[in-house]
C-alpha cells in the first residue's frame, strides 16, 4: 500500500509544481499590472492640460495668506490691512442668580436688532429665567447669535455674539416685547451695553480700498482668495505684504520626474520577471512572454519617436533623454529653464491633440 500511495503522488508531482509555476506567473503579472497603472497615473497627469496652467501664490508679509483657482492670472499686488472683521458682542445687567425667574412685565419676546437694521423675535415663557432665555436663543438656529451666561464674579449676566463677523451682522441690542410687539422694560431696565460692535474687514490692494465682512475675500484679486492673518493692527496703522502670483513650476516639475521615475520603475520590474542568470530555477517568472515583449516594444516605439506639429519633438528636448540600459534620464537645468519660460511647448507637447507620450 505504501509504494502505491508512492506511485500515485509522483503522478501528481508535474500537476502540483504546473499549479505552482502558474501561481507564480499570475503573481508576477500583478506586479507588472501594478508598476503600469503607477505609469499610466504619471501619464495622466502629464496629459492634463490644467498642469501647465496652474498658478501658485507667493505672499511676503504676515498680513494675509492667498490661495488660487484656475482663473487666476500673473501678477504681483501690495495689500495692506487696516482692519479685521469681527464679531458683534452684548452683555445685559447682572442679575444674582441665573436659575432664578425674573420680571419680565409681560414679555413674551426678546428682540434682537443688528446693525445692518433688522431684528428678530425670539419667544420667551413667562417668568424666564437667564438661563431659559439663553436657551430659548440658542435653540432658534436663524437667531444668528450665541448665547451664554458669564459669572463676573458678583452676579449673572446674559452674553450674546454675532455667529458671523461684519459691521451689519452684529448684535446692536436686544430688548423685550409683549404679545403684541409692543416693547417692555423687561428685567434690565437700561443696563444693556454693547461691548464690542461688529466690524468689517478694511484693507487696499495696489490702492483700492476694500471693505468686507469676512476675514476671507473672494474676488478681490481675479482667481484668488485671501486670508487675512490673526494680527493685531494698531489704529491708524497698516499691515502689508505682497501677494505674488506666478506659474506653479514645482507641479509641473514634480509631474515630469514622477513620469520618469514611473517609467523606470517599470523598467525594473519589467527586468526582474524576464531576468536570466544561465540558471533556470531563478529565471524570471516571465521570460520570453510575448506580452512583456511587445509592452517593451511599444515603449520604446514611443520613446525614440516623434511628434510633428509643435516647438518640441522629442523628450531629449526637453531633457529626457533614454540611456543605455534602456531607463530614462533628467537633465534638471534643462528642464527647469523649459518649465520657467516656455510651458506653452511643454503643454502642446504632452498635453496637446498630438500628444508625445499617453
């Protein structure tokens, strides 16, 4: 029984080690698929002709941060900032305890008014206390203020804050009202002051005088945002800095050798699954695949070729240039100076109807 059970694995034997090889072979193809959709995502953003367009914004200064869109054009603006938006604030009197029901001489409402002219009417239950009207505010999520309660350390007082910052949004008072709209004394009497008024933003660019009720300026500069920064501005004084925008070389560096180094990347792995060292238990687990070869072929087809129609031709242009052993090569200062003066043929060349590489 022993030497049949034998005989009948070694029968088995060449299936098992086919099973294996396959496994292998399959294994060795999903490294290959890998290492060509790090290429082709390379070659998608080579061939985007947003890459060559793209601006950045430098800023010098501590006034303001800037961003960009795509609509932004080059230029170098001075902003000076004389001003930050701000929230709205008002405290009412101080009462002695905030769970106590206060007077509120037939009140059935507190009104909230705002400096750009309207108000609001929050209703309240008789006999509230401070801290039954902070909540009743608080639940109408339209009040546009934030209400709380401060301990000053002798008593309770009512706090409100503009949710948004901006001279109209701010809180300017409140006071209460009856059944019929009609105002009230209510529990404060007079003792209601405002401890901060809302404020717009102030600032200039290149001279022009803006104001904003955010610290966060749309449309000021075309295709830029800008943010002022959290610094103190004396009155009567300036804070500045310049805002450059320019071309986002960096990007459309960093694409390129991306590109190069996914290529490279694939070289590699391309070499390890056909290598041969006269041993064929090491050899590559895709050695003489047709596949592989006509990947390489294709490769190399576009690599060495040409493109008609535009200022560029071929990637040794542009400083790419293909060695030897097969991998390809930057020539940085080439490149840097074609990326800075002239993205228009780097654009036509990759990203155009007649694209060099895609």
């Amino acid at each position: 029984m022993d030497q049949l059970q034998e005989a009948e694995r070694g029968k088995l034997a060449p299936i098992t080690q086919q099973k294996k090889d396959q496994q292998a072979k399959i294994s060795a193809y999903g490294q290959l698929q890998a290492s060509l959709n790090a290429f082709q995502d390379a070659l998608g953003k080579l061939n985007d002709p947003k890459l060559y367009q793209s601006l950045s914004a430098n800023v010098r200064g501590d006034a303001v941060k800037a961003t960009t869109t795509a609509t932004a054009l080059p230029g170098s603006y001075r902003v000076e900032v004389s001003q930050l938006a701000t929230s709205g604030t008002l405290a009412s009197s101080r009462v002695d305890k905030k769970d106590q029901a206060l007077d509120l001489q037939g009140a059935t409402a507190i009104r909230l008014a705002f400096g750009g002219g309207e108000s609001m009417d929050i209703a309240i239950e008789p006999g509230s206390s401070l801290n039954k009207i902070r909540d009743a505010i608080n639940a109408n999520k339209a009040s546009g203020v934030n209400a709380t309660i401060i301990n000053d350390g002798q008593g309770y007082r009512l706090a409100l804050s503009s949710k948004t910052t901006g001279a109209e949004a701010s809180i300017g008072s409140f006071s209460f009202v009856d059944a019929g709209g009609a105002s009230v004394a209510g529990p404060f009497g007079e003792d209601a002051v405002t401890k901060q008024a809302g404020k717009d933003a102030q600032l200039s660019v290149n001279g022009i005088a803006i104001s904003n009720a955010k610290n966060q300026i749309e449309g000021a500069i075309q295709g830029v945002t800008l943010n002022l920064a959290e610094i103190t501005v004396a009155e009567g004084e300036t804070a500045t800095s310049t805002v450059t925008i320019e071309r986002d070389t960096l990007k459309q560096r960093e694409a390129i050798n991306g590109f190069v180094k996914a290529f490279n990347d694939l070289k590699d792995t391309i070499a390890k699954q056909t290598s041969f060292s006269g041993d064929s238990e090491s050899a590559g687990e895709l050695l003489g695949d047709n596949a592989v070869r006509t990947i390489e072929s294709r490769l190399r087809s576009v690599l060495t070729g040409g493109v008609e129609g535009g200022e560029l031709s071929t990637l040794s242009q542009l400083g790419i240039s293909l060695e030897r052993d097969g991998k390809l090569k930057v020539d940085d200062t080439k490149l840097s100076d074609l990326v800075a003066n002239n993205p228009q043929a780097l654009s036509a060349f990759f990203a155009g109807d007649k694209k060099r590489v895609g």
